[in-house]
C-alpha cells in the first residue's frame, strides 16, 4: 500500500471484515455497501479493493485493470439497484475541501428521489 494510505481507516476494516457492512456486490475489484447515513433513499457507496486513498491516489496507481474494474461494478451496481430508468448521481469526495470523511476511495450512489442541485 501507499505510503499514505491509513490501513485503520473504516472502509480498510470493512474490506477485511473486522467491520460489518451491509453488502449489496463484491468481486475482485470493488465492494459496495449501504452508506450507514444515507442521504437519499438509494445510497450506496462503491469502493476498490487495493488500498488507494482516493480518487487521485487512485487514478494515478492503480492498475488499468483494476480501474476497469472498479469503474464497471460501479455501474453494474447502478443497474442491480433499478435506479438506471430514474437516474442516479455519482459522486467522490476528494480532500479536505471537499469534505471526504474516509480516507479510502468511494464513489457514492445517490438515487431514488430528486437530488436537486448538485453543490450544497
Ligand atoms: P465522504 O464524506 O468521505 O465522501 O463520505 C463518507 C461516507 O461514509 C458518509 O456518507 C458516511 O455516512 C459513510 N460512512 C462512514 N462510516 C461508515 C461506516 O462505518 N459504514 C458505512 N456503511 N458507511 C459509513
């Protein structure tokens, strides 16, 4: 893992299991779960296996596979959860500005209502 990267950070305990998680898809890649406080009645958060401390660590060091991966469970995720037809937004936080809590890439899946405008 990156130098960097926290391996007591949440999403790490969640990935090794020392931590339950309400699960809804995992394969090699990715594992999605159900945000714990969710903001809109569909929210599922999609995370990579590897230990990437975020979008940026990701896209700079991850494998094209691993990428390719991740990038193809976010969107079957989508489709399993019936939310393609209304739609859905994805969204990452990367940093302190904004706002990213979790120190572990996670793209969140909001859907099931109308999400109105998109910065806050
Ligand atoms: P961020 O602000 O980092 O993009 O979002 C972190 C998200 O992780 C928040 O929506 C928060 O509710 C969720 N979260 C934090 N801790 C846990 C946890 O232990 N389990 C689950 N399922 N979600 C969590």
């Amino acid at each position: 893992p990156h130098a960097a990267y926290d391996e007591q950070n949440i999403f790490a305990k969640i990935l090794r299991g020392e931590i339950p998680c309400n699960k809804v898809f995992e394969d090699e890649f990715a594992l999605a779960f159900h945000d714990i406080n969710p903001q809109s009645p569909h929210h599922i958060l999609v995370i990579p296996k590897g230990a990437f401390v975020s979008f940026d660590d990701f896209t700079a060091h991850a494998s094209d596979a691993e990428i390719a991966g991740f990038i193809r469970a976010v969107g079957m995720v989508a489709r399993d959860a019936g939310v393609v037809d209304s739609g859905y937004r994805l969204l990452a936080n990367i940093g302190k500005d904004a706002h990213q809590e979790v120190p572990h890439l996670h793209v969140h899946i909001l859907a099931g209502r109308p999400l109105g405008p998109m910065l806050a």
